[in-house]
C-alpha cells in the first residue's frame, strides 16, 4: 500500500512538470515586454526556451525508459530513481524561478533619493514639478519650498512609502529652494516659457541607455557628463533620461545604484524620464512607476503621456523593444495628442525605441531602421507635422531626417557602444561615441548641438518653424 501511494506522489510530480513549465510560460508571455525580448535578443530567446522546455525533459525520459529499459529491471530502477529525482528538481526550479520573478519587483532594497520630476500636462499653463522619493518606511514628508520673493510654505506628500510632494504654481525662471525635513536645501531654477515676451531660450538635453548595474558600462564617463551638467545647472533647464536606466529593470538594486547617482544632479535639474526595454524587464515597470512617474501611476498604461512646456509640446510613448506592446489606445492618444497642438508649436516625441537609425546586425537580427515602427508611426509624424523625435536603444549618437521629420538616436550615457555596420539612408550624422545632444529653443528656431562625453562638441543643426 505504502509503495502504491509513493508511485502515485512521483506520478504527481511528474504530471506536475509540464503543468508547471506551461503556466510559467504563459505567465511570462502575459508580462509586457516579453515578446520583444524574444523576438529581438537571441540569448534570451534561447534562455526562455530552454527554461520552458524543461517540463517536458522529465515525461521524455519515463516514456523512452517505458519503451527501452522494461525487460532490463535492475537499469530500469535506477532509470526510475534518476527521472523521480530529475522530475522533482526540475518542478522546484520552474516554481523558485517563479516564485522570484514574481517578488523582485515587490522588493526594496532602501530608501530611494529624490530626483526632480516634471508633471505631466497640457494647455497653456506651465506644468507642475514634482519631487519624487520613495521610502522603506511608510511616513509622512514634508518640504519646504520658497524663493527670493515668494514666503517659504510647507508641502506634505501622501502618508505611505511613494512620496509626491508637488511644487504647484511655480513662476517661469525663478529660482526656488526647496529642504526636505532633516535634508539640505536644495536650489532649483523653474522651467522658462518661450511663448513670453523677453524670456530665454529654453536649453534641454537629451541622453539615454545608462545600465546601471551592468560591468560593462562606462561609469567613469556617465559621471563625467553629469558633472559637467550639474556645473552648468544654470543654463540647462531639463534633461530628457529616455530609458535603459538599469540593466535588470526586476532587481531592484540596480535601481537603487541608479537613483543613488542621478539623484545629486536631478534633484538640481527637472527630468522627464522615459522607460527602457531593460527597465521594463519581468515586471519592472512597477518600481519605474514607484520612483519615476510623477504622479504615482501604478498601471502599465500609464507609461504614455505629455508634457507641455509653453509652446514646446513633448508626447512620451510607451515602445521599448518596437511596437510589441504599443495598444490601439495609445495609437490613437498620440493622434488625437497631436492633432490638438497648434501648427506654430513645437511638436516633440519621446521614446526608448528607435525609429529611423544606422546600426550593425545583432545575433541575426537587424538593429536599425526598424520598419514595424516606421511602418506604424511614420506616417502619423508626417500627418501630425511632427518636428522632432528622439530615442534611445541604438547605442549610438544621430540625426536623421525623412519627410519633413527629423530623428535623433542618443542611447549613449554609458553603454557599451554599438558597432555601425549599416548607415540609414535617412542618416544625416552619426557617430559612435559617449556622449549627449542638447536642444536650444526659442519660439521659432530649435538648435540640435551633439557632445561627446568630456564636453568636446561635435555636430549642430538648426530647425525652423
């Protein structure tokens, strides 16, 4: 009897694994991002394909020993002992690898800084800051906030552990000091206005594809740019961070590395983020939203929106591989978005993904000129009178232009550079070197310049209205 009732516990088990392995694999395949990191990293493509198929290597074996070893009884035992044994390891890994995917991005390793986030918004006001932070325990902060020429007043964030402490109301240009309790006073200048008479250009810089956590990024060089804008925090009024912050989105260390050093230039500096392939990686969206959506989102939809600064009006998409995971909906926000902007404004769209880009064959697969997104938002750029579109993901620094639209590709802040093998046809300049592109605007002239990592420039271009 008991010997029955052992049989039938490894037939569970051994039942138990394909099952296992199936609903993993459906419920990686449910995450966002997981069909693009098939369809375009062949390492990965090989690691969740091999890590699915273990299900199957356990009923595979028991059948060929059925088959092979029947009339063989001492071989067959040890054949039985050895599947029991592979079966059972095989159904513990598929749930730990499970179980762990599942809790990394529920777990937090510290407190995080603040960094100084822009607000999403439209219309014709200027758009709120917000100073994110996030904490380990749940509590109640306060900042003050005050100018030369404004009374100091206190701004509570919501009691918990994702801390929103929106600076409301703030004039164009004018330097504030905010000190978080227990904190040193921090300085910043306030986004200017273009449309205003007699107001100073706006200076913007755009950089992307830091990886933090990876040992092959260049550390020494990402420090030495933020230096050189942390230097120059008077003149630059935003940066623009379009994705690849960290090399494993799900582990939340990398974040942890990642806020630890933006924070003393950012929290200086207004940023608008946007998510990366890597950043959205198994689920780690979640702590991207804790730590770097203005206003707290929790969904994955939430990932699109738009900012507008006076009359230069930034649409912040939500494609990381390609178009895997852009919806219907967020299609038809971007049209309906930018059939609402006036033709004399600045029309601006931001996104890790790249569009039109020079590059090298990776693992078989075409890293440039990415025809899906050209297919799918192209012809929306060129109806919608689109001026500027800038993206990551490419490691590589470029501008191109292609009907009227003109693209720039900035993912170098610190990952290792990409080969170009193959130049865009759509390729005005590129260059394959660390460094940044910054943005002048005024009301009817945007100047692009292009700086290799120690601040040397290398290529400017000149957009008109």
């Amino acid at each position: 009897m008991a010997k029955k009732k052992l049989n039938r516990f490894w037939a569970l088990i051994l039942i138990l694994n394909p099952i296992a392995s199936l609903a993993l694999g459906l419920w990686v395949f449910s995450l966002p991002g997981t069909l693009g990191l098939v369809r375009w990293d062949s390492f990965y493509r090989l690691l969740v394909g091999l890590v699915l198929s273990l299900g199957l290597w356990a009923p595979v074996l028991w059948v060929v020993g059925r088959l092979f070893l029947r009339k063989r009884k001492w071989l067959a035992k040890i054949w039985g002992v050895g599947v029991a044994a592979l079966s059972a390891a095989i159904l513990a890994f598929t749930l730990g690898a499970w179980g762990y995917l599942i809790a990394q991005p529920m777990l937090k390793s510290g407190d995080k800084p603040p960094v100084l986030l822009v607000s999403s918004h439209s219309g014709a006001a200027m758009p709120d800051l917000t100073l994110a932070v996030w904490t380990k325990t749940p509590q109640q902060l306060t900042a003050s906030l005050g100018s030369e020429t404004e009374p100091t007043r206190s701004i509570l964030s919501d009691s918990g552990r994702v801390h929103r402490l929106l600076f409301p109301k703030l004039q164009p240009e004018r330097v504030y000091t905010y000190q978080l309790e227990g904190g040193e006073s921090v300085s910043f200048r306030a986004l200017p206005d273009i449309a205003l008479e007699g107001s100073k250009p706006m200076k913007v810089v755009f950089s992307s594809d830091v990886h933090y956590g990876s040992s092959k990024s260049s550390a020494e060089k990402t420090t030495r740019m933020m230096d050189q804008w942390l230097s120059r925090k008077d003149e630059i009024d935003l940066f623009c961070l379009l994705g690849d912050i960290t090399e494993l989105g799900f582990m939340d260390s990398d974040w942890q590395d990642a806020l630890d050093s933006l924070s003393p230039v950012f929290s200086q500096i207004p940023m608008i983020p946007v998510i990366g392939n890597h950043d959205l990686l198994f689920q780690g969206y979640r702590h991207y939203l804790d730590y770097l959506h203005p206003e707290g989102r929790t969904s994955f939809e939430d990932l699109y929106r738009r900012v507008d600064i006076g009359p230069v009006h930034f649409l912040l998409l939500n494609a990381v591989w390609g178009t895997e995971d852009v919806s219907r909906e967020q299609l038809a926000w971007l049209e309906a978005q930018l059939a609402s902007i006036p033709k004399d404004h600045w029309k601006v769209v931001l996104s890790h993904a790249y569009y039109y880009a020079s590059g090298s064959t990776f693992a078989g697969e075409p890293w440039y000129d990415n025809r899906e997104m050209i297919r799918i938002f192209g012809p929306i750029f060129e109806k919608r009178g689109v001026d500027l579109v800038v993206s990551g993901h490419n490691h590589l620094l470029e501008v191109l232009e292609h009907a009227g639209v003109t693209y720039a590709v900035v993912g170098v802040m610190g990952a290792p550079l990409d080969t170009i093998t193959y130049r865009s046809p759509a390729s005005v300049w590129c260059r394959d070197v660390h460094g940044w592109m910054e943005v002048t605007w005024t009301a009817r002239e945007a100047t692009l310049q292009f700086f290799q990592w120690d601040g040397v420039p290398l290529f400017s271009q000149t957009l008109t209205k």
